[in-house]
C-alpha cells in the first residue's frame, strides 16, 4: 500500500532504501507545533544566507534569491496559504522544501554550513528574547496595577495574618505591594535569564562546526545577539535556557497561585474582605446564590501546569549525551504551553487587580478582633524599660482577662490596665488603635502610611525605568 504522507522526500532520505512508515513519520514529526517558530526560522535562514554570500561562498545572485523567496514564504504563512506537510517533519524542512519549490536550484544551497541542530536552537532563543520582553512588559503594566491600588488604599486598615491567624494590624496597600514585590522579582528573574538566551548556536552545525570559513560575529550582529554560544557541542545541546525561563515562569504562577488563593479566601462570605466585579465571576446552576471566583481558580489550578513543565523539561535533560539528541525536540509545548499560560495570566490579571474593590468596613471589623494590637501594646511597655519578654507575659495576662471580660484592648479602662503595670498611662489608647499601630511602623518595608508613599514612588519609578530597557532592548 502506499503511503501517502511520504510523498514527498526528506532531505535526508537519499540513503534509505524504504519510506518512513507511516507511523513512525507521525511519531517523529514536530511541525504541528514548531511551525509556531516559522518567523524566527526564515529571520535566522536569511542572516545566515547573507554572511554566507559576504564570505563568497555563495554568490550575491543565489542570495537574492534565497532572501525573495524566504520573505515570499513568509507571506504564505502570515496569510495562512502555506501547506504544511507531516512528511516534511519539521518547520525548516518544510520551509527549505518550499524554498527549493519556489527558486529551484539556489535553494538547495542555503542549508551550506548549518545544521537543523543549530538552527532549532537558535530558533528557540530568537522566539524566547521576544517572549520574555512580551512578558516583561505585561509584568510591568500588573505591577502597575498594584501600585494604583495601592495607592487608593493606603488609608485602609486590614488584619495582617500569620498561620492565617489574625497577626497585626496592616494597610491594605501594603499587602499589595508585597505582591508587586514577587513580580518585580519575576522581572528580575526573566531580565537574568534573557543574558543567557541571547546568545548565538548557529554556526555549530550539526555538532562540531563547519568547514566552511563562516563569519559568526556577522551573522550574530545581524540576528541582535549579544554574543556567541562558544563550544559548539554545547550550543547545539544545550537547553538551560528553555529551563531557566520555564523556571521563571513557575515562579510567576506560584505568585499567581498565592494571590488567587487569597482572593479566593476574601471573595469567601466568612471574610467578605473584596469585591470582584460580576465579569470575573460566574455562577452555580445549581445554587442562586453563589458568585463563584473562577478566574483565580483557574489561574491556581494553571500553576500546576507551568510547574509541570518544568518538571518536564529537567527531566528531558537529565543524563542526556552530548550532543543532539532527538530527545530535544519534546522541549517545545512545555515550553510554549508555560509561556502562553503566564501570557494569558498575566493579561486577565492586570483586569482583575483593577476591578477588585476591599470591602474596607468588613477588613477593618476583622482587624479589630483577635487582639492584633497586643505587640504594639508590648512594644510600649518595653520603651518603658520593661525587658521584652516579661512585658510579653504581662500583655498575655492582660488579652487574657480582655477575653474573659468580652473586651477589646483598647476598651480596657486604664484604671484596670494599671492593675497590671503601673507603668501603663493614658498615652497607651493611642498605640492600642488600628491606625496608631500601623502608623507606628515607620521605617522602610513597615507598614506605615508614609512608607507606603514613599514606597509606590520608588517603584513607579522602577517600572518606568524596566519599560524603557525593554523597549530598548528591542528588535
Ligand atoms: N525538530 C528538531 C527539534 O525540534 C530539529 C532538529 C532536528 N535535528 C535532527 N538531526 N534530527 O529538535
């Protein structure tokens, strides 16, 4: 019977006295996803074939050729008329296929001194450079988000938790801004990463380089890399960078999924802190009176996904032989699902932290139980040159007898509190207050109003000067 996806021959296929099977040609084929990298592959085929008519050799005529008929290749994909085929294995055969299609005999003199093995992996980093600026960037306009947030709030007092115990009172924009802190670091970490992904393979060829006298430096400068990848076995095996960002991206859900776990928490009507406006929310066709926080769900539920990538890909190398191996090829849709997931987070996120109200009442109700102002009530006795610990044990006895007696601490008269600490004076009521405690904290990183100001100034200025690298940067 024949075969109809093998057709068409592969480059490869001269030596081979039978077809691929059928089967087997689906087993190994990649271009149902790596056509994604199609761009990037004609971007690096037409820097290559340039440097390669700079040093002669091939001539200025079949480079015109190879550039017209790559750009016309590109039109095809970018109107969806290009055919891509199964027996063509993977998007550069496919691509070199079409090519020789179109300008014949020239065609077949672009793949001279290269590799499919470096010319996937330079493939991979010329897509991940813009992917990381593409996020990057989202990353910043969230952060943005916090910071306005943050801003509208810096009056609004919640409860502070640790063991999601009631703790200490805080402001509200503080808890946003340790958020933004996680992102800001996520940008750090992806603006790390990007160093590593910015270097050249191509020019390794399939392993040990080429006999040809290619001009790498050239090709690199035309491609926007900052350097070269310098030992060739490595370059074309070598996959920490597809690691490292995915590792990034992990990092970027875990934040998601901790922020989601609480607006989850908060949506929930034993906390009733937020209010999420209706469109990020659905409802139960079961129960009338649910308003269900699908958005952040999902988004926790996604985390696991990004992490299993990684997972994936740390896998995929371990104890892997120098140098290419095939193996390498199933590090894409991890690395394309975990990048397009964060993407698509990111987006619906900067919407969400918009559209999320505190219920400032309800959070300042819940601030005032559980005696968060007990540390605040320590700290006085200690400036009064009670050692620490013992002025612990006094304010215990003290919240005890607050519980006993159904009282709040600042409800405690102070002829009563004096029976604990003749040190205790009316000045005390101020530091047993929601706003007193949180403004007490006035140093950097603490809580206090006028740090949090000073804070969102400092990173409005931080994003601005990340937005401007970004675009800088790119190509
Ligand atoms: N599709 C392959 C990959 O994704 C490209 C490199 C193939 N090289 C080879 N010698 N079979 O890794």
């Amino acid at each position: 019977m024949t075969n109809p996806l093998s057709k068409k021959s592969k480059a490869w296929s001269a030596r081979f006295s039978e077809p691929v099977s059928e089967t087997v040609q689906k087993y190994t084929a990649s271009v149902a996803f790596d056509k994604k990298l199609a761009t990037y592959d004609i971007q690096a085929s037409i820097a290559h074939a340039e440097m390669l008519q700079h040093k002669k050799i091939i001539s200025s005529n079949d480079y015109k050729k190879i550039k017209n008929g790559l750009l016309k290749i590109k039109l095809e994909i970018e109107k969806e008329k290009f055919n891509w085929s199964i027996a063509l294995e993977d998007v550069h055969l496919n691509i070199e296929n079409r090519l020789i299609e179109i300008i014949g005999d020239a065609g077949k003199k672009l793949h001279t001194g290269r590799s499919r093995n470096d010319q996937i992996a330079t493939d991979l980093r010329l897509y991940l450079r813009d992917e990381i600026d593409a996020i990057r960037l989202k990353l910043s306009f969230l952060r943005i988000e916090f910071i306005k947030k943050a801003e509208a709030h810096s009056n609004t007092v919640m409860p502070g938790f640790t063991h999601l115990q009631v703790a200490q009172p805080i402001n509200f924009a503080h808890h946003l801004l340790a958020y933004e802190s996680m992102f800001s670091r996520d940008d750090e970490r992806l603006a790390d990463a990007r160093k590593r992904v910015n270097r050249m393979p191509l020019g390794s060829a399939a392993m040990a380089g080429t006999s040809f006298p290619i001009d790498r430096m050239r090709v690199a400068k035309t491609l926007n890399f900052d350097s070269l990848c310098e030992n060739s076995l490595d370059a074309v095996s070598d996959r920490d960078f597809v690691i490292e960002v995915t590792s990034s991206l992990a990092i970027v859900m875990i934040h998601f999924s901790r922020l989601s776990e609480e607006i989850i928490l908060w949506m929930s009507n034993n906390f009733n802190f937020i209010t999420l406006s209706d469109k990020f929310c659905t409802g139960s066709s079961i129960m009338p009176q649910k308003k269900n926080p699908d958005v952040p769900e999902l988004a926790r539920g996604k985390s696991g996904r990004v992490i299993g990538s990684l997972v994936t890909l740390l896998t995929l190398m371990k104890s892997q032989p120098l140098a290419y191996n095939k193996d390498n090829q199933e590090d894409k849709e991890p690395l394309f699902d975990a990048v397009e997931t964060v993407n698509n987070t990111l987006t619906i996120f900067i919407e969400l932290i918009e559209n999320m109200e505190p219920n400032t009442e309800e959070m300042r109700s819940a601030a005032s139980k559980g005696y968060p102002t007990a540390t605040d009530l320590a700290d006085y006795l200690v400036k009064k040159n009670i050692p620490f610990r013992e002025a612990h044990e006094l304010v215990s006895k003290i919240v005890n007898y607050a519980i006993k007696s159904n009282l709040t601490l600042i409800e405690i008269p102070l002829t009563k509190l004096q029976k604990f600490s003749t040190l205790i004076q009316k000045d005390v009521y101020k530091f047993l207050e929601l706003n007193g405690s949180i403004n007490s904290r006035n140093h950097i990183g603490g809580t206090a109003k006028g740090q949090i100001h000073k804070q969102i100034k400092k990173i409005h200025k931080n994003i601005l000067k990340t937005i401007h690298e970004i675009k800088r940067q790119k190509t």
